[in-house]
C-alpha cells in the first residue's frame, strides 16, 4: 500500500528529473552569438567598402567584446554570395556574416535582407566626341562592365540583354568605370551601377570628358524586372560651369542591400540597424534610404528582426515580446517551476520539523514543571509552617505563570498533559490558600 511519503518522495525525484533535463535543454538550444562577425563589402576604392568602415565602430560598440568585427574587402556581390551561402552550408556556429550586395545581381532571395542602403544608378558613360548615342551603338565598342564577380558587371550584362547585345561582343569588357581615369585609357566607354557618392565615378564625370547617355526603355525594363526601376539623374548633379549631366538623364536604378543567412543571432541584426539608422551614418552618407522609406524598396525577404524593425506596427505591443521571449525560455521556466516547487517542499519539511522539534522540547518541558509541582504537593503535606506555606504559593503561581507564557504551540496546549498541569496548579493554589486560611 502507498504511503503519502512514498508518493511525496517520487514526486520530489520526478521533479529534479525534470528541473535538470529542463536546464540542460535550454542551455543547449539557446542561440549563442558567434566568436567573430565578417562584413563582406567590395573593392577597398569602393562605396561598399567605405560604409562597410563606416558601420563597424557604431556596430562594435553596440555588441561589445563578445563578438569581434571585422570588415573585408571582397571582389563584389557574387563573391560575397558564394561566401555567405557557404558558410549557411557549413553550419559554423562561431562565425556569422554580413555582406553588401547589388539587388538583382545575385539571388538574394535565398538570404535574408537586413537593411536596403542606398539607391545604385545605372551610369552608362561614352566620351564626349563619341559618336554612341543610344545603348545599341554600344555593340562591339569599347565599353568596360566591371570586374568578374561584381554587381555592376552582372547589372550591365541585365541590361544588355534587354537590347539584345550580348556583353562579349563588347571589346574590353573586363575593364571597369574606374579605369576611364587613366590618361591613356583604351575605353570608349563603361557601364557603372553604384552610388551617386562613389569617389570614382565623380572623378571620372569632372574629367569633363565624358557624358551619360539615358536609357529610352527604361520603363519597360522597370516593368520586367523587380529590382529595377526607373529614376532620373537630375542636371548638375556632378558638377556646375558647365552642369553634368548638361540634361537630366532618365535612367535605371536597383538597391544596395544588408543580407545576411536567415539563422544569424538577433543582437547582431539589431546592432547592425541601430549603427545604419541611429547614429550619424546619414550625414556622411546622404543618399542612404531612410528608415522609414526601407520598406518600400525592399523586393526580397526581410530577415524576421529587420522586419520587426521597419514594421513595428505589425506587432502586438509589450505582451507579444513578453510571449515570444516566453515561447523562447519555456524549458527555463519549466525548470523555475520545478526549482519553485522544490523549494516550496523542502521549506515546508523544515517548518514541519521544526515545529515538532519545538514540541518535543516544551513537552519535555511541560513534564518537568508537572514534576515541580507533584513535589511541591508532597512537601506540603507535611508542612503548617505559614513562611512555607506562603513560600509553595508564590512556587507554585510562578510555576503556572512561567508556563502559560512558555508554552505557545497550539497543540500543546489541546494536550491532556497540560490540562492536567492546569488543573494540578489550580488544585495546588487552592489547597494552600485554604490550609493558609487555618492556620
């Protein structure tokens, strides 16, 4: 037959079993962040390299030293691809990335976007006496795509498709924008993609020697393809006396985007965004899109912190946080409640072992001031002496005293024992008082 012990003491194991298996489950299922975070940007002369440096302080300041960040120049989107998708393959838990890439140019649909950056213009450039005047002249001329790997070969090689040029027709192909600086370039020409900040693309345009050329499809490119859309170039923008462009330019422009793999820890995402949108970055960076604009360039996926981020409406206040950061803990508070009821358990034994600890000790007690009195009892029998009988009553009042004040537990008191003191005082009391009275 089961005994109320046997049952509290299953009970008790069947909880530390659970309080330790709960405890070692969500310490090995809770995210931890990675040893080292790696931005991947672009080419070290480029505008993805100098907001990779200008988002590091901020971003390191804000995840501390538990993580080290560090930039990296790479070849462009492609490379940054690659890398990024290796490294979701390989599951290394401490290294986690970040990377810039041209929108359109890669399948970032198979990331996760943090952040859109900054809009990337579609700069199709020939020299100023060149007889190219439309996008279609270009077929077999000397016109520079950018290096292998880059967002803005793979945007010019789009666009070329869309006028039924293939990029190999062109001669030089592999040379980039940046090279139109030289002196002595060989270029007729280039197709940039990138921001209107990029140090290299203004340089090339103050040279004086170059001009843009508009894009007469550019809506119907738009139409066809979700990074792209359709933008204008206003006059001037590069330069005054005389303005460059002289006309403002109707062109193309796609989005430099923050992705990352759809697993990477939370903190570093909201790191991330607090540098690009909290801090000073939009000063040094005037064309980066603003926050409250983001979501209207975003045409791919947002990572699920990004999109609380940009959307937080879309949340349900304070109690949806406190939800899912219980849904996140649930083992941890599994093992509190199991920790709770163990302590709860383990305080009642003490109090129930201290009480009766405390009631053996006042019965002893009880008996020994009983005993006090029985001798009392006995002298007196044999005593008329007034002194002395005065002397057992003050005794014997001290005695009834000491115990009423003594004897506190509930439960003694209902006792036979001390109803029997009781009655032994109070007979005690009364037989002095009378042999008192006689004599």
């Amino acid at each position: 037959m089961l005994r109320t012990t046997t049952i509290k003491s299953w009970i008790t194991i069947l909880m530390v079993v659970v309080l330790v298996a709960s405890v070692i489950v969500w310490y090995v299922t809770w995210p931890r962040l990675p040893r080292d975070l790696v931005l991947l940007t672009g080419d070290p002369g480029g505008e993805y390299y100098k907001l990779g440096q200008a988002i590091e302080a901020p971003t390191q300041r804000r995840i501390g030293r538990r993580v080290r960040l560090r930039v990296e120049a790479t070849a462009g989107s492609k490379d940054n691809f690659d890398r990024l998708i290796a490294a979701e393959e390989a599951g290394n838990s401490r290294l986690a990335y970040l990377a810039i890439m041209q929108g359109g140019s890669v399948p970032i649909e198979q990331l996760a976007t943090v952040a859109p950056l900054y809009p990337e213009y579609v700069h199709v450039i020939v020299r100023v006496d060149s007889d190219i005047n439309r996008i279609s002249d270009l077929a077999g001329r000397r016109i520079g795509l950018g290096q292998a790997g880059s967002g803005e070969r793979r945007t010019a090689q789009k666009l070329l498709n869309y006028y039924g040029i293939p990029s190999d027709e062109l001669q030089l192909n592999q040379y980039s924008f940046k090279d139109l600086l030289a002196e002595d370039s060989p270029l007729e020409g280039a197709i940039a993609t990138t921001g209107i900040q990029h140090p290299n693309l203004i340089a090339v345009l103050r040279q004086r020697k170059y001009r843009l050329l508009s894009l007469e499809i550019a809506p119907a490119i738009e139409m066809a393809d979700p990074f792209l859309r359709v933008v204008e170039i206003p006059k001037g923008l590069y330069a005054q006396n005389p303005p460059i462009p002289r006309d403002r330019v109707t062109t193309l422009a796609t989005t430099a985007y923050l992705v990352t793999s759809e697993n990477t820890n939370a903190s570093l995402i909201d790191a991330a965004l607090a540098s690009i949108y909290e801090d000073s970055l939009p000063i040094e960076f005037p064309d980066l899109i603003a926050r409250g604009e983001a979501a209207a360039w975003v045409s791919t996926r947002l990572h699920p912190v990004a999109h609380t981020y940009f959307h937080p409406a879309d949340q349900l206040g304070t109690l949806a946080t406190v939800l899912e950061s219980l849904a996140a803990g649930k083992e941890l508070l599994l093992a509190l409640a199991a920790l709770v009821y163990l302590c709860w358990q383990r305080w009642r034994k003490a109090i129930r072992r201290e009480q009766a600890q405390r009631f053996t000790k006042q019965k002893d007690h009880l008996d020994f001031l009983l005993q006090k009195t029985l001798e009392i009892e006995l002298a007196l029998a044999k005593s008329v002496d007034p002194n002395k009988l005065q002397e057992f009553l003050n005794d014997v009042t001290a005695i009834k005293v000491k115990a009423l004040r003594d004897f506190t537990h509930e439960e003694l008191r209902g006792d036979t024992t001390f109803s029997i003191f009781q009655e032994q005082c109070d007979s005690l009391i009364n037989r002095i008082q009378l042999r008192m009275i006689k004599s």
